[in-house]
C-alpha cells in the first residue's frame, strides 16, 4: 500500500531522470551475455518448459531487465538479431563503400532501385501471397497513400471507413474525398465492441451500390479491435459497387495475428512491420492483388513506375533508401519464423487474456477494448475510473518502470502483450493498478 501523499506524488507528471537514460551505447551492445531476469516472481500459470522457454526469449532483447515495456503497439523493441543485421549492414557500407564498382553481378547498397527479391519472397510466404504482390514501403501511412491517392475515384464515389481509424490509416481517404468530391461515409463502432455480428450490420447498413472502396483496420489502433475483416470483405462483394476496393489496414496486425490474403479476400493490405513483427523503424509492407495492381496509379514515380510486369515492385521507386533498414527487416521475418508464428500469437493471446481476466476482477476499472475471444489478441485499453491515463502511465513508470501508453484523459492506457512480456510483469503492474483503484475509491467515498 503507499500513501494518498504518495500517490499523489506518483501521478503528478514531473520529469524523471532515470538511470536508464544514463547508460552508455556499450552496455546495450549486441554481443553483450544477456541479464538476468529480475522480476519478482517467477511466472506460475506456465509450465517450467513454457516458464524458460519465454524466459530465454526474453534474454533475446536489449530492454533492461528491470523495465518492462508494454507499448508494442506503438514501436517494438528489435531483437539481438535484427539489431545485429542492421548495424553490420550499415558499418559494412561504410567501411567498404569504395568497393562498390556498379557491376551487375556486386549488389546495391542502397534500396529504391532495384527489387530485393529474397525479402519479398519472406514476406510473401508469411502473408500467403505472391512476391510480386508485395513490396516494401517505409510503413503502413506510406501503404496506405500509396492506395488513397493511386486509385481512381468519381465525384459521387463512396468511401466506408470506421470511426477509430488511425490518421496513417485514413488521411488519404480523407484528402481524396476532398479534392474529387467522392463521398467519405464513417460507421460507429460499437462500445464496447464485443459483438461481431452487430459490426457486420452496421456496415451492412451503410455499404451500397455506390462504395467504391472499403478502407478498415484489421485492428484498430487505439482498441486493438481485431475486426471480422473477412466478412465485412465479402460484404462489400456483395452490396458494393461492382469494382469496389478493399483496402486493409493492417498496422498493427503482422507479427502480431496470422495473416492470409488468399483468406482474406481483400485487394490491397499495408502494415508497419517495426511494431509486432519487431522489425527497424521505417518498416513497411504494401500487398496489392495481382489482377487489381492495374487500377493503381504509382505515387512516388522513378524509374521502374510504369513497369507493369514486376508487379507491386513499381510502388518501391523511392529514390535511395537504407538498405541496412531491409537487412534488419529480414532478420525480423527470419526471427519470427523460428519461433514460429502460431506459437508468437498464442502467446502474445495468453498474456494478453491473462492480463484484461485480471483487469476484470478490479473493481473501479473498465477494459475499453473487446474482450470476444475473435477480437482481441495483445492490445487492451483500459482505465482506472477517475484517473486520466497521463496519470497511470506516470504511475506505472515513476513506481516500477512499467511502459505503458497513455490513450488521453479517460481513454486510460493501451497496454500492449508481446514476447518479451511475462505474467509477473503483468502482476506487478496490477499491484499498481489495485492501489490506484482503492486509492480512486477513497476518494470518491469523501467527495
Ligand atoms: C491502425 C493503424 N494504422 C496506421 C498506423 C500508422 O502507422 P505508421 O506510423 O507506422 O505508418 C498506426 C500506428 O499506430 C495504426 O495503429
């Protein structure tokens, strides 16, 4: 228990000076042996093959081991590996740039002009794609412009987005309508957003003959909502206008839940691969269907923009680019893949479920999120009643150096579960969370 003089001091947003920010680039160097573990307790809800399997994982990061960071959703923590791949890249340019004589058979340094086929086929494989459906972007704002402004709309045209779309998911949908008149409809989603079918008629009720394009999460970002993208798909089949286009925004969803386009049915789907699938920033991946890539014009033009035959490689004429970015992005892929990707799921899902169970049974906090077994997975907002999420993130971070990310005023904290979480982690934090709760209840009591 601490001290209502405590809390206070807790939840005021005073800057820390943490020793963290001290440390040196040495300490966090990548052939550094791992630290150990130093969360009080030992997680009991795996078995001990599950407990040191995850533990091990865990020594794969550089996060120290007396922080513990729950903000996934909005930037990953690169593993050893992919941290190794990226700076052997960048001081092997350095160092060997001279000896680059432009040959045909000597690979190029620097990405935008040419196609990276190795990494496209990665990509294609954990997507379930083709490679020349698939290119690089440098993250899912650039994927999703790439759709918004290359496709062709009519004034009268209609739009169908959500009203919690990201503004890297929806900005360009938004310019669009402006600048040709096409007609930008937002359905509601349910709060709280627990029921599947309900969200399959709300959109029922606004998709017609005239939507041209459906532009949705898969999840969204603030909620984390995984939303029934493949029915909402066939729907728009059903009742669109006879070439709309789906457009998935998938930011949040690679790395993080499995990912079929065959399965999905969508026409185009872009994400930010440095968030769950812990790949550098200035990540992305754009998939556009391969008898719908005609319909869209190239945005950013160089050489290679009208190249039809290579498929989605004419949406990558960026101009030069950082290779070593690319570099670290495979490694990502192959990291995931070794782990296995149902296994990352299953156990982003269970820390994830662990965490809003326990959430649930404070009294004075409500999950915002979905808590449908088919729409959540490791994103759960949630609040502390009468306490603004500046406050929780402060005092989680002041009490415990506990990451999580403030969704503003009453929208409390998106608190997201990955790999390099753990059950104790969570339980410490929920030390916290039952503190301020009381703490809220007190004093409510004497207001
Ligand atoms: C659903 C969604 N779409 C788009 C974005 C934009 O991602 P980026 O900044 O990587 O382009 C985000 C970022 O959080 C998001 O959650």
């Amino acid at each position: 228990m601490f001290s209502r003089r405590r809390f206070l001091r807790s939840v005021a947003t005073v800057p820390v000076f943490l020793p963290a920010a001290k440390r040196t680039l040495q300490q966090f160097h990548f052939l550094e042996s791992p630290q150990s573990i130093s969360w009080a307790a030992e997680p009991d809800k795996l078995t001990p093959g599950e407990a040191a399997y995850w533990k091990k994982v865990r020594s794969d990061f550089l996060i120290p081991s007396d922080e513990a960071f729950f903000n996934t959703a909005t930037l990953g923590s690169m593993p050893r590996s992919v941290v190794e791949a990226f700076t052997t890249s960048a001081t092997e340019l350095a160092a060997t740039v001279a000896h680059w004589d432009y040959k045909p058979e000597h690979p190029d340094w620097f990405t935008g002009y040419r196609n990276y086929p190795v990494l496209m086929g990665k990509l294609a494989k954990l997507i379930h794609c083709d490679p020349d459906e698939v290119c690089t972007t440098q993250n899912a704002t650039f994927g999703m412009n790439f759709i918004a402004q290359g496709i062709d709309l009519q004034a009268g045209d209609e739009i169908v987005q959500t009203d919690q779309e990201h503004p890297g998911g929806s900005c360009g949908w938004l310019e669009r309508a402006k600048r040709h008149g096409a007609v930008y409809r937002k359905v509601e989603l349910p709060s709280p957003p627990n029921d599947p079918d309900e969200i399959v008629r709300r959109f029922a009720a606004v998709i017609n003959s005239k939507t041209r394009v459906l532009a949705v999460p898969h999840m969204t970002s603030m909620l984390g909502i995984v939303l029934p993208v493949k029915r909402l798909t066939a729907l728009a089949r059903e009742k669109g206008a006879r070439h709309v286009f789906v457009a998935l925004d998938g930011a949040q969803a690679i790395g993080h839940i499995p990912l079929d386009m065959r399965d999905l049915g969508c026409d185009a789907y872009f994400s930010s691969p440095h968030k769950w699938l812990l790949a550098p920033a200035g990540s992305g991946l754009l998939y556009i269907k391969r008898d719908r890539q005609k319909e869209i014009w190239t945005t950013l033009a160089s050489a290679a923009w009208a190249d039809m035959d290579k498929g989605a490689y004419r949406f990558m004429q960026y101009g030069t680019g950082n290779l070593s970015v690319l570099k670290g992005y495979e490694a990502a892929i192959d990291y995931h893949e070794n782990l296995g990707p149902d296994r990352v799921t299953r156990r982003i899902k269970q820390l994830g479920d662990y965490l809003r169970g326990e959430i649930q049974n404070i009294k004075g906090t409500t999950i915002l999120s979905s808590v449908h077994p088919e729409m959540c997975a490791g994103i759960t907002t949630w609040r502390v009643e009468g306490v603004s999420g500046e406050a929780m993130v402060d005092t989680f971070w002041n009490n415990r150096k506990i990451r999580v990310r403030s969704m503003g005023g009453k929208n409390g904290v998106r608190q997201s579960t990955h790999i390099y979480n753990n059950e104790a982690e969570i339980d410490s934090m929920l030390v916290l969370a039952r503190e301020l709760a009381a703490q809220q209840g007190e004093v409510s009591k004497g207001e």
